[in-house]
C-alpha cells in the first residue's frame, strides 16, 4: 500500500527510496492496492500546477506514471469503513483501503498519523528507506 507522499517524493527525485518503491511496484516486485477514491486522490494532488512544477514533469508524464500504476494496482473494494482512524481523514482513506485488501504494509512519508490508526489491524508502517532495507534483508 502507497501513501500519497510516496508518489509524490517518488516524482520530484527520481534517485531516492520513494522512486525506488514505485519501481519496484512497477516492475510488480510489490503489490499495491488501490480503490477508485485513492486513484482518484493520486491524480488529483500529482497533477496539480504547483506539484508539476516541483516535479520537473509534464502533465503527460504524470499521467503516464499514473496510468502505469493503476494498470498493475490491485483493486480494493471498501467494504467496511473504520473511521475515524487518525487525524486526516485523507489518512482515513488510505487506512481503509489497507484494512480491506488485507495489507502488509502502508508506506509513506508520514508514519505519525499512520502508525498508531494501522497497529490494531496489524499492518506494519514504513517509510520507504525502511521499506527498501527490509526487502534486502530478505534477499
């Protein structure tokens, strides 16, 4: 499960540990899940002005990276709502989609509202360093 924050830092470096885990999703070496409101929240916050000009990407680009992933997601249908959960309701809905596809893990940028909300539901948080690191230790 990608948190918004990872796509974001994803797209405005592509050298560091967010771009790596979209890579790695992309090349389906992770599983992400996705239902049509947080495919709808990707394209929203990546594609507006401020973020594309923070990014270095066109419009087109953006698009395509998006499209790549939702082609490869696994779709989550939201069954059952736990709310609220933690602090941002945006939070809420990335929780959701985790809870109801059975999620290992949520990976983001901002393990302080995730950590705490995922804990009951047995879902590990990592930031994508972490992330990254525990999947060379398993190789």
């Amino acid at each position: 499960m990608i948190d918004t924050s990872v796509l974001i830092t994803a797209l405005r470096s592509s050298t560091g540990a967010a771009a790596e885990v979209i890579r790695f999703a992309l090349q389906r070496e992770l599983v992400i899940l996705m239902d049509y409101k947080l495919a709808c929240e990707y394209r929203e916050v990546t594609l507006r002005a401020d973020q594309l000009h923070r990014s270095g990407k066109s419009r087109s680009e953006v698009a395509t990276i998006l499209d790549a992933l939702e082609a490869i997601a696994e779709p989550v249908f939201v069954a059952f709502r736990h709310r609220p959960l933690s602090p941002d309701a945006d939070d809420d809905m990335v929780l959701d989609v985790a809870i109801n596809g059975n999620a290992d893990v949520v990976v983001t940028n901002n393990t302080r509202h995730f950590r705490e909300a995922a804990e009951p539901f047995h879902i590990k948080v990592l930031i994508p360093a972490e992330l990254l690191r525990k999947k060379r230790e398993r190789k």
